[in-house]
C-alpha cells in the first residue's frame, strides 16, 4: 500500500539537496577529464607512429568494452596492490573521466573526421605545424558536428556517478540508501532521488540542443 509522509520527505529533503551537489561535482569532474583525454587520444589515433595509433585504438576498445563499475573497482581496491592509493572521490573521477574519454575521443574522431581533405592541405600549403592545424583549423570546425555526441554523454555521466556509491562516495544513490537504512523507508528517499534526477536531466538534455542549434545557426551550418 503506498504510504507516503510528507513530513519524512521535508526532513530528507536537505541531505540529498547536499548530495545532489556531491553528484553534480562528480559528473563535472568527471566530463572535464573525459573532454581533455578525449580530444588527445583521438588525436594520437592519427600520428604518423603506426605503434602508438594502434596502442591508443586498443587502449580505447579495451575501455569500452568493459563495464564502467569493473573499472571503478579496479582503480580503488585493485590500485593499492601498485603503490596507487586513492580517495573514494579521486578514484571515481579518475574511472569515470577514463571511461568516457574513450568514448568522446570516437565523437571528435567522427568530428574530425568530417572536415573536408582540403583544410588539411590548406592548412599544410601556409605551413602550419600539426599543433597549430588542429588549434586553428581542424579542431573549429570539428566541434560543431560532434556537439550532439559530447551532449549526450554529459548526460550518461550524470546518470552514471550512482555507481561511485559502490566504494562510499556520498552522492545521491548512496545517500538515499542510508537514509532508507537508517529509518527503515526507503520508498521517499528514492522515489525524491528519481525526481532529481529527473529534474536534472531533462532541462540539461533541452539546453544542450538548444546551445548546438544556436552554435550551428551562428556557423551557418544550418
């Protein structure tokens, strides 16, 4: 039978407003590493250095083709065993940003790939070297068709950080699981997290294709 307090709620309510911003922090952190490794290593994928290219290809496939809680795992409990001790909010940042940057390098890999064999010959003929082609040419206009991608994963990040709850980081998931231990209900703490979650989602999904209409509209690529 559904047996909603209101008054439970209103008390609850502050711990995971806390939480939600242990979440968004986690989701932050994590992206911005995914955006920087990202854009490096689908640019190593297209060195002149067959070894590294094919290095980095592996490296990427490996790390999308395992689960992003196994990779958690693996850099808090696994890393002590090498000398690598890190925090629950280190360790989580680290594997999330790893994992996604993996994905992200294949978004700008298909942004880059995208710019016409001209730019690249234009930009060789003026004698640029291969840090001021991508500065200058390759890398503008590679971002505008990728916006949709990189978006998207912003999102999935979001919805991801619940999986730092499994090594102790007190975001949203793991707080609404204490609270539910604590008082024995776990039916408000829950049902309020989805709603953040929601709440969150959603308007980050419709802002994100509003800013690359606008981005696409401003390069007349639309």
């Amino acid at each position: 039978m559904f047996d909603w307090k209101w008054e439970f709620a209103w008390e609850i309510l502050p711990r995971l407003v806390s939480a939600t911003g242990n979440t968004l922090l986690a989701a932050g952190a994590g992206y911005g590493i995914a955006l920087v490794l990202g854009l490096a290593l689908a640019v190593a994928q297209r060195t002149q250095y067959r070894v590294l290219t094919f290095a980095v290809r592996e490296i990427v496939e490996f790390v999308r083709s395992t689960p992003l809680l196994l990779q958690i795992f693996f850099v808090f409990y696994v890393g002590p065993q090498f000398g690598i001790r890190l925090s629950p909010w280190t360790s989580g940042m680290i594997a999330i940003g790893v994992h996604y940057a993996c994905y992200l390098s294949e978004v700008y890999r298909g942004g880059i790939d995208s710019v016409p064999k001209g730019q690249w010959e234009a930009a060789t003929a003026l004698n640029m070297t291969t840090v001021q082609k991508y500065r200058r040419v390759i890398i503008p206009q590679a971002i505008p068709p990728a916006l949709s991608g990189m978006g998207n994963y912003l999102v999935g990040i979001f919805k991801d950080t619940p999986m730092l709850s499994v090594i102790g980081v007190a975001e949203l998931i793991h707080t609404a699981n204490a609270i539910g231990s604590e008082h024995y209900r776990f039916l408000e703490p829950f049902t309020m997290v989805g709603i953040i979650f929601l709440a969150i989602s959603l308007p980050a999904a419709g802002l994100i294709r509003l800013f690359e209409g606008r981005v696409r509209l401003k390069l007349g690529l639309k």
